[in-house]
C-alpha cells in the first residue's frame, strides 16, 4: 500500500512536524481543520512543504523514523532541495494524488512525530 511521508509547518517556519499517512488528502484536510492539534493556536502548522511517497510500509516507517531523528537544518536542507520557496504543496492543482482510492468504510492512519 502506498504510504507517504511529509513535513509540515507553520506560516512562519518556526515549526517543522514530521508524518506518516497513507491518504495525504485526507490528512491534509484533517490538519487544516485541527490545526492546533500538535503545536500551539495560534501557529497553524497546516502547510505541506515537503513529502515522499513510498510503497511499502515498512520502508515509508523506516524513513520517518530516519527524518524524525533528523536535526531541523537537516529537515531544512531536504525542503530546500524538493520546494525551494517553501510553497505550501497541498494548494497546488494537481494534489489529487493522496487519497486514497477505495470505497466504503476503511480505517484513516497518521502518525507524527
């Protein structure tokens, strides 16, 4: 099952959460909503400056594990290499691709760091 690993912060960049989902639209709209979930609120960390997708759950829990452990100048570092600016990725047009396809009722998972 596809899996992705992303980094959010805030509007000011003071925060950086590392986590794991496997529908990235889902978890978007659920960080937007509740947005004070993890940090403070009036820091909304709803913006998604960076995520990997991974096809196997056991490596996509392996590479948040290795990025959680990471410094925050090198979380910085692997944003800058993928979205220079720090735009928010999940406003751009084509972010169709974390949702996951299925009907019915099915279990949502996010872990964070």
């Amino acid at each position: 099952m596809k899996q992705f690993v992303y980094i959010l912060t805030d509007s000011n960049r003071e925060n950086l959460h590392v986590g794991l989902t496997h529908d990235l639209k889902y978890t978007m709209n659920y960080y937007k909503d509740m947005y004070s979930l993890f940090f403070d609120s009036h820091k909304k960390a709803s913006r998604l400056v960076y995520f990997e997708e991974v096809f196997s759950m056991d490596k996509a829990l392996e590479r948040f594990k290795v990025i959680s452990e990471y410094t925050r100048s090198q979380k910085e570092r692997i944003i800058r290499s993928n979205n220079s600016n720090w735009i928010d990725l999940s406003l751009q047009s084509n972010f169709e691709f974390g949702e996951l396809g299925l009907s019915g009722s099915h279990q949502k998972q996010a872990l964070a760091s």
